[in-house]
C-alpha cells in the first residue's frame, strides 16, 4: 500500500497559506461560519472581502469538479432529513461555540488561543463520541 502524503500536505499550506493572508493583510480570522453568517448584513464597500473569500470557495470547488470529478461521485446512505437536521444542528454549534473548525482549529490554534484549542479538543471529541455511539446503533 502506497501512502500518497503530497496531496494533504499541499491542502494545508494551502489552507494554512490563505488563513495567514487573510490575517496578515486585513487583520482578519478565516472563520468560514463568522464570514458566511455576516455575508448578508455586509456592505461592498466595507466588508467586500467577505464575498470574494466565499466566491473564492465556490470557484476553487468548481476547478476541483473540472479537474476530479470522481471526488464528487457520491451516494447518501440514510435519508434526506437526517442531512438537513445534521446541518442545523452544525449550524447550532457553531453559533453556540462561537466558530467553527477554521476559525477555532486553523487559525484559533496557531494563535495559541485557549479558547479555541478548547473548542477545537470539544468538536474532536464530539465527532469520536458520535462515530463510536454510531457504531452501537447501527
């Protein structure tokens, strides 16, 4: 079995070079959940950079569909309801906690925020606890 380690590593610099860029030139946190939950109230000429940062994302998933469509070949496994009430209860977390993974785990971690490496230590341990109760149930 070959262990194909280029690919996740020029994913995080990436990840890590775009957060940093975001920091260091407009003094902002790449929390995605903090900049799509502010998107509607922003104004161009302020908080422009809010609406390239998601079309930023947008693109960059469109060019990886162009180049590996096979990534995108998926089927879901239990019911259309069990996705939305997942994503609402994300969603409810992530206000609750005050962030998401990017903004506690990329960029609240490299800052040495106690906070977010608190936050970050309780949504790992949240996605163990769920994957091991999943494995009970089903």
């Amino acid at each position: 079995m070959e262990i194909n380690f280029i690919y996740p590593l020029v994913g995080g610099l990436i990840i890590g070079a775009a957060s940093s860029l975001l920091q260091f030139g407009l003094g902002r946190i790449s929390g995605i959940s903090g900049i799509l939950a502010n998107t509607p109230s922003a104004t161009l000429k302020k908080d422009y950079w809010r609406i390239f940062f998601l079309m930023g994302l947008i693109f960059g998933a469109a060019i990886c569909l162009s180049f590996k469509p096979q990534l995108f070949s998926y089927t879901f496994e239990a019911p259309i309801i069990s996705y939305i009430l997942s994503g609402l209860l994300v969603g409810f977390g992530t206000r609750l906690g005050s962030g998401c993974t990017s903004g506690h785990g990329v960029c609240g971690i490299a800052r040495l925020s106690k906070r977010s490496i608190t936050a970050t230590l309780l949504f790992i341990g949240a996605g163990i606890a769920t994957v091991t109760l999943k494995g009970f149930f089903l």
